[in-house]
C-alpha cells in the first residue's frame, strides 16, 4: 500500500515538473514576443518631405480642424485645446499650421498637465484639466498638485513610464490659426507600449532551469528518503516541496498575469480613446441639432412677424370696409334728407298754390260782392253810400283779418 502511495506521489511530481518546464517556456517565449511589440497610433512623419505633385492637390498642406468647440481632433491626429479664449474658437475645416508647442505660454506647464493625466488616471477629464490650467495656471485637482510639485522639463517628444509594464509616448506642437481670426491650440498625441524587460526573461529563464535541476536532485533524493525516512518526515519533505513547486508556479504565471493586466489596461486606454470619439461626435451632433433649432427658431419668428403683417393687413381691410359702410349710410342719409327737403318743398308749394287760389276766389267775390253794393248805393243814394263804405271797410278788415289767421294757422301747422 505504501509502496503505490508512493509511486503515485512519484507521478504527480512530475507531472507538475513538466508542466512547470512547459509553461515557462510558453511565457518566456510571450514574454520575449509580446513585450517587443509597440501598440502605437499613427504618429505624423515630421520629417516626411513633401512632394511637388502632391502639393499641387493640397494647396499649403495645412492641417484642418475635424469639429468645433474648445477641445477638438484634428486631421494630423493631434487633439488641441483652445488657447485663446478672447478669439472665436475653430470650426471643422478650419486651416492651422504646426508650430513648436514652445510656442504656447507655460508650455512645460500644459505638457506636465497632459502627462500628469495619464499616470494619475484622470484622462477622461482632460479638457476640463487643460481648460483649466490654459486659463487660470492650475488646476484645483490632484493632476494640478501633481503638476505644481513637479520640476521636470517635458519636450516636443516625451516617453513616460505610465506603470510597471506600460509606457506613454507624448508627442506635443501648436497649431496656428492660418486667417488669425481664431485661436491657436496646444495639441497632443500620445501612444503606448509594452515595457520589455530584459531582466524578468532572463530571471524567468534563471527560475526554469533552476526549477528542472531542484526537481531532478529532488527525485533522487526522494528515492533515498523513502528507504531511511519515516513516513512523517516523508509527508513534512512532501509538504515543503509542494509549497516550493507552487512558489515556482506562481513565479511563472506572475508575468504572465501582469500582460494580461497590461493587455487589459491598453484595451481600457483604447476604449477610454474611443469614448472620447464618441463623445466628440454626439458634440457635432448635438452642434447640429443646435444649428437645426436656431434655424427652426428663426423660421418661427418670422412667420410670427407674418402672422402680425396679416392680422395687420385683416385689420386695415376691416376698417376701410367700415368706412365705406359709413359713407353709405352718410350717403343714403343725405339721400334721405334731400328727398324730405324736396317732399316738403312740395307740400309748401301746394300750400301756397292752394292759398292763392283761395285769396283769387275770395277777391273774385268780394269784388262781385263791391259791384253789387255799388249797384245797390247807386239805386238808393249818397246817405247809403256812407253807410256802404262804412261797411265795406269793416268787411275788408274783417276778410283781411281771416286771411292772415288763416295763414297764421298753415304756418303753425
């Protein structure tokens, strides 16, 4: 029964001997593969001479503005931060040229703030960071300490350790306006890499070789121990080996894990780059939307100055038509009064038509009447003719008397 528990015990120590050797040699092969490798954007050959045919289809070269706004992208890949805020900032296709970053005030301030954003973690608050300190000369967050304590002299090109594994390769310029009617940008682009450390491949090598030779002597000499140890010591020597194979397994799945840290925190890099894309992109549409909303306000206003023009319009018609309707009915009233003017006229004329042939009838028999008196005073004498006068006098008042009451009467009627 021993004898089987320990051919067992045999088996699996080596077993997990070659499977130590093996992976080893996978992750010093990774190691010596991957860590060579540079994950980089693609970063302008500034020293790229330009051909004469190509600069006939780009008239200066200059290098365009891809959006709008204080933090934008632009076609040299270059992302820029506004400057100077007294100007209009760019606006996509504007023209810039590239200029040393020197150029911008507190320079080594700007680029210690994009470096300082990157190994503290705070990149996803980068352009309120460089806003910041573009504008005031600090920033109130731990990237503006780190800034302030910081005495180093960053250049145009800067390689930086972001962690153990990665660095950060920063690339600085300014861009400047070329109509001067916009404001300049500092501008940056950065890329990252795998750190290859020579020293952990070798020291990983170190560990194999190390780890073949212990568990060779280590065999050997568990033949012996099985004949002269005890089976408790045989189980403390057993229990002391494994933790040391553990140890060795995790000296090599130690690098291991940490390309794999290093693999996630550029995937997290590469996303963070893409959000920001994004982010600049829901912008110009949003910019969009805003232009969309102006124009719909500005279509809305003036059909509200049309809509008051032509309410206007209906007003002034609806006054002249009641003008009109007033000088109908002035002229239908003055018809009115012309008519009754022309009836009483009428009436009056008939009236005195009427009066005159009364006066003509009664003249007619007074004179008749005169004649016969006359007659009358002729036949009886002189005596009579006074008495005759007499009374024709009275009669005359008298007639004259009827005649004026009855005209007195028509007039009051």
């Amino acid at each position: 029964m021993n004898k089987k528990m320990v051919t067992l015990i045999i088996v699996i120590l080596i077993s997990f001997c070659f499977i130590g050797i093996v992976v080893a040699q996978n992750a010093t092969h990774d190691n010596s593969t991957d860590h060579g490798k540079t994950i980089d954007n693609k970063t302008p050959d500034k020293n790229k001479t330009i051909d004469k045919n190509d600069s006939n289809k780009s008239k200066h070269n200059y290098i365009l503005a891809q959006g709008s706004g204080s933090d934008i992208r632009f076609s040299d890949g270059f992302r820029g931060f506004m400057l100077d805020y007294s100007k209009h900032p760019a606006k996509a296709g504007d023209e810039f040229k590239r200029a040393s970053a020197s150029k911008a005030p507190n320079s080594n301030t700007l680029k210690l703030a994009v470096v300082e954003s990157y190994k503290l973690g705070a990149s996803g608050q980068i352009g309120q960071i460089m806003a910041d300190f573009i504008q005031t000369g600090s920033s109130g967050s731990n990237v503006g300490e780190a800034v302030a304590s910081s005495h180093e002299s960053v250049g145009d090109h800067a390689v930086v350790r972001i962690n153990k594994n990665t660095e950060a390769v920063f690339d600085f310029e300014v861009l400047e306006s070329v109509s001067g009617n916009e404001s300049d940008y500092f501008a940056y682009q950065v890329s990252f890499r795998s750190v290859n450390d020579v020293n952990k491949t070798k020291n990983l090598t170190n560990i194999t070789n190390t780890t073949n030779i212990t568990n060779g002597t280590n065999i050997t000499n568990m033949t012996f121990l099985l004949d002269n140890l005890t089976n408790e010591t045989f189980l403390k020597e057993l229990y002391d080996f494994l933790l040391y194979l553990a140890d060795l397994l995790f000296d090599v799945w130690e690098p291991i894990i940490e390309t794999l840290l290093n693999d996630l925190l550029l995937f997290i890099h590469a996303l963070e780059e893409l959000t920001k894309m994004f982010e600049q992109f829901m912008a110009e549409i949003q910019s969009l939307m805003d232009a969309l909303q102006k124009l719909l306000d500005m279509l809305d206003a003036l059909w509200k100055e049309l809509d008051g023009i032509l309410k206007l319009l209906t007003v002034l018609l609806n006054l002249i038509q009641q003008i009109l309707d007033l000088i109908d009915y002035i002229l239908n009233l003055i018809a009115a009064i012309i008519d009754a003017i022309i009836a009483l006229i009428q009436q009056i004329l008939e009236w005195l038509l009427a009066l005159l042939n009364f006066i003509i009838d009664l003249i007619n028999q007074l004179l008749a009447l005169i004649q016969a008196i006359l007659d009358f005073l002729k036949a009886a004498g002189s005596f009579l003719i006074n008495v005759i006068e007499n009374a024709v006098i009275i009669i005359g008042a008298f007639v004259l008397i009827t005649i004026g009451a009855f005209v007195y009467n028509r007039i009051r009627k």
